[in-house]
C-alpha cells in the first residue's frame, strides 16, 4: 500500500503552532496520520466544500476547528490548507 505524502502551507504550519498550545492537539494529530494512509476513508466522515475552497474537503478536528485539504491524486499528495476554525 502506498502512502500519501502531506504538505502544510504556510497557513497551515501556523495553525499547527496553535494547536501545539491548544487542548486539541490529540484529535488534531490524528487527522494527518488518517490522510496518510487514505485521503478518502471514511469515518471520521469529510465534506466538499464550495466557494472559494472549491475542490478541497474538510474534517472537524472537533466541534469549532477543521482540517481543510486538498488531494492531489496525479502525485499522491495531500495538500494541507488550514487547521484552525474557519470562523475567525
């Protein structure tokens, strides 16, 4: 089985340093461990999303933050965008 390999944007490896702080950080690195293995699998269960983010999907790493990503299945990456609430 091949795994994914993971890429953080600069936003993202700035969410990691928050989560590093937070009382998330179990949950939060789970996520990356699953997307990994299989961008696709399913549960915990993901969502398109629409909008600007057309494209990318998205996991809750709990009630208020989310794991945003895109896969970039011709190279066998995922692409990580955010980890933090999207609400700010």
């Amino acid at each position: 089985m091949v795994n994914w390999r993971l890429v953080f944007t600069k936003q993202a490896q700035k969410d990691a340093k928050k989560i590093a702080h937070s009382g998330i950080k179990p949950q939060a690195e789970r996520l990356p461990e699953i997307l990994k293995e299989n961008p696709y699998k399913n549960p915990p269960p993901y969502e398109k999303l629409l909008g600007d983010l057309t494209g990318a999907f998205s996991r809750r790493i709990n009630i208020q933050h989310r794991l945003v990503y895109q896969i970039l299945d011709d190279i066998k990456t995922v692409k990580v965008i955010r980890m933090w609430t999207h609400y700010e």
